[in-house]
C-alpha cells in the first residue's frame, strides 16, 4: 500500500495529469465564486471531454475542479452574504457578519485555513479506510440513516438560543422546514402535495433558489437601506493581519476543525446526505462547543467558530464521499454519481478492483484532493488582501452586481424561471425573518434533512415495520439523538453551578 501511495503521487505529478489538474483548479474557482451553478453541474458539463484522457489524468481534472469549487464557494458566501454553492450557506451565517464587522480577511483567511486542514483529514481518511471500509458502509442501513438525519434535525436546540421565546422560534422554524420539504411527489405513492396545480412545484422546492432567497435578498435589501459599504461606516482591519488572524484562529480552535473535520467525513461516507448536511451539522457542532448560553449568543452575529466548522466539514467530506463510490459504486453525493460516469467512461469499474488492481489510481485521487487544496489555499490567501476590499465599496456601486449574482444563480440551478419568484419569495421571507429577530439556520437545517428524513423512514416502515426501532444501532443512535437535544441545557446548567 505505501508502494501504491507512492506511485499515485508520481502519476499526479507526471505533466500531462499535473496541468490539467491546474486547468480544473481554474474552471473550479470562477465555478465557487459564481452562486448557483455548483461543482456538480460543472463536473457534468466537463465530462465529455475526459474521453480522450487518461484515468489519472481524468480524474485529476474532475476532482481538481470540484474540490477547488467547493473551497472558494466561501468567498462569495462571506464576502457578499450570497451562497457561493449550496453547500457554502452555513458559512454566511457568521462569515458575512463578520464582514459587515470590518473582519471580511479575518474571516476569509478562517475558511480558508480550515478547508485546507478538512482537505487534508478527508483525504487522509480516504487513504487510511480504503482496507477497512467495507463493514463500515454495510453497517448502515435506512434506519440507521434515518437516526442521523434526525441527530441532524436536534441540533435545532443548538442553533436557537436557550431562552423559551428562541427555543420555540427556533423548532417553528424547524418544522416550517420540514413543512417545505414535503412539497412535491410523495416518496412511497407519488401522490402529490401542496403542488397548488403547478408542474413546477412536482419535483418540490429546488435547495438553491431558497438558499439563495433566505440568506443573500434579505443582506441586498439592508445594505441598499443603509446606503453604506457592506463593512458599514467601520474601518477595515490591517487586511495581512486579518488574513493572518483567521490562520491562527484555526489553530486556536484546532481541535473543533478537526472535530467538524470528522463530521464532515462521517456524513460524505453515508450515501446521498450530502455537503449541505455535513455543513450544517458542523455549524451546529461549533455552536454546541460553546461554554455558555452568554458564548452561544455570539453565533450568528460573528462568531469565528462558525466559519471555522463549516469550512472544515466542506471539504472533508470529498474524502468522506468517494469512500463508498470507490468501494462500491455508490455515490455519496449528486456529483460523486456524476464522477461514477466518469469510472464507466475510463472502463473501470468501482469496487475490489479499485482496491487490489487499480490502487494506484486509487491514490492518485487522495493525492489530488490534497495538492488541489494545497495551491488553490495558497493562490488565495494572496488574493485575499484584495479580495477583502471589496467590503469598503460603496453599496450603490456593488449592489446591480449582487443583484445579478443571485439571479445567475437561482436561474442556473434548473434553468426555469418559476426559481426566480421562489427566490424572491424566500428573499421577503428571509428579510422579515431578519428584521424580527427569527432564526433563518433552523429553517434551513429542516428543509435540507426534511427529504433525507421522510425518505429514509419510509424505507424503514416498509422493510422493516416498527422492529427496526429495536436494533442496536438505533438504541444507541436514539440515545445520541436525546444526548444532542439535552445537551446545550447540560452544559448551561453546569456554568450556572
């Protein structure tokens, strides 16, 4: 095996695999700054030109655009408070704030520290399960899944305060979410729900236009109010000590990266939970590690710890997705199904033989998920001093080119016009939301796991009945579940003692 790693390194390394892989990295970064479009629409666009390639070679301009895309989505996310990918939502709930604070490099140099350390434990948790994976992945199956999306939905206690006017806005908003995602197609009979007639709303609410609505039209709509720069009236920190500072907050919270890092993993490994989980859950992890419910508070209003987690989950959970693509065939996520097209073009075929005869290959991909983190984390903290300027541009000068940034974006996701009045429709809410003091994380988190959720649990009833409820796996699952909901009120009692 360390043969393999070895020769996998030199085939990344050879020209031919090493400059396309740069030609990826540069399509991957205009395709994260650009709200909408996404890694896996990308990744579908280019896979017709990796016919000619070789596998290392393919692979080396796939995933090099893809893991690139999913890193510089923060920019735009903190930046201009409009998602850079669906997955880069969790980090505008404190990373723009902190750009409105004057702290935009700060909090660019955070994301960006952490994506590299979650690259880089993702990867090496590739490496390090490819031997062992097996019993891993079968261990889970739709109950199981269903007990993690529902983890996922109790850390809704995390993200709403601890006072009973949060905590109940904070589940009405959860649920809501919930409500959101039932509409389309029921998943057992097809029969549809709250359609309103509309064949747009059969395949339900798309997640970019409602990402997109919910966090950037609500930050358009005040910054045209205020009539200042998105960094308000405040001066902008010394912008190389800013980049510098959030490198170092990295590290002061190293082991919460590592930590969202494992997170982000776990979740990439479960197939079809995808990034948005992993992002979300890692926000909420982040939240629960604060001391107090003084501490909590902070999240939301500029809190570096909730760029540091988000960040970190994003990019560990590329390593996380192709463990069960590559051990397999099973996609981890819409863009590893889209990469499965890639293995059948290349004539390999997902499973032992990626594990005994193609190894190497195997290990080009770990190698390239690191070297594409590497350059693209270094290629940006020179920008970023520049970058972070932008937070001082006159609002009236910077907000046509947001207001087309959203629209691209929401108008990219399925090319449909009705995504523009959802869009439109969640910004309103989103502002309204804003502007009386309601949580807009909960929403998301349950419209994100919602599908997840009702899927998986129909699976269960039918396979299984009601015993699935007394297997082992699900006790303990159930008990973390009640474990994650007790926890911030623990926690608040003991700081109280």
């Amino acid at each position: 095996m360390i043969q393999a790693l070895l020769d996998g390194l030199s085939l990344v390394l050879q020209w031919n695999a090493f400059s396309l892989m740069l030609v990826g990295m540069g399509l991957g970064f205009v395709v994260g700054l650009l709200p909408g479009i996404g890694g896996a629409a990308t990744l579908a666009l280019m896979l017709p030109f990796v016919f000619k390639m070789t596998p290392v070679e393919a692979f080396a301009f796939l995933l090099g655009m893809h893991s690139v895309a999913a890193t510089t989505g923060d920019i735009t996310s903190i930046l201009f408070g409009v998602p850079g990918e669906g997955l880069s939502a969790a980090t505008v709930v404190d990373g723009h704030p902190m750009a409105k604070q004057g702290e935009a490099a700060r909090a660019l140099g955070a994301a960006l520290s952490s994506s590299l350390v979650g690259a880089i434990i993702g990867a090496m948790a590739l490496a390090v399960s490819i031997p062992v994976v097996r019993p891993l992945v079968l261990t889970f199956g739709s109950p199981e899944l269903f007990m993690i999306t529902v983890i996922g939905i109790a850390c809704i206690t995390s993200l709403s305060g601890l006072g009973p006017r949060e905590q109940m806005k904070g589940f009405a908003m959860g649920l809501l979410g919930l409500l959101l995602a039932t509409i389309g197609q029921e998943r057992q009979s097809g029969a549809l729900r709250f359609d309103f007639g509309l064949l747009y709303l059969w395949e339900g609410l798309d997640l970019i236009p409602v990402l997109v609505g919910i966090f950037a039209i609500p930050e358009i709509v005040e910054l045209a109010v205020r009539g200042t720069a998105i960094a308000g009236d405040r001066p902008a920190a010394r912008l190389g000590a800013g980049v510098w500072e959030g490198i170092k907050d990295t590290f002061r919270h190293f082991w919460l990266v590592v930590r969202c890092s494992i997170v982000g993993v776990f979740v990439g490994i479960l197939p079809g939970a995808g990034g948005g989980v992993a992002q979300w859950m890692a926000y909420a992890h982040a939240a629960q590690s604060a001391k107090d419910a003084k501490d909590r508070e902070r999240f939301g209003k500029g809190d570096v710890r909730g760029v540091l987690g988000p960040g970190a989950a994003n990019n560990s959970k590329e390593g996380g997705d192709l463990i069960p693509t590559i051990a397999f065939g099973v996609p981890g996520s819409g863009a590893m199904a889209i990469l499965l097209g890639a293995f059948l073009i290349m004539g390999l075929h997902p499973g032992p033989d990626m594990l005994t005869k193609h190894l190497a290959v195997t290990y080009s991909m770990v190698w390239t998920l690191v070297i594409a983190n590497v350059i693209t984390v270094l290629a940006c903290l020179a920008l970023l001093p520049y970058l972070a300027k932008v937070t001082q541009v006159p609002g009236r000068l910077i907000i046509p080119f947001l207001v087309l940034l959203v629209f691209v974006g929401s108008y990219t996701a399925n090319k449909q016009l009705a995504d523009l009045a959802v869009t439109l429709g969640f910004g309103a809410l989103g502002y309204l939301m804003m502007r009386y003091g309601w949580p807009r994380a909960p929403l998301v988190l349950g419209f994100v796991l919602g599908k997840l959720a009702e899927t998986y649990l129909f699976i269960s009833m039918a396979r299984y009945g009601y015993t699935w409820l007394a297997q082992p796996l699900v006790i303990v699952l159930i008990i973390l579940a009640l474990l994650v909901i007790a926890y911030p009120y623990l926690q608040e009692r003991r700081s109280a003692r």
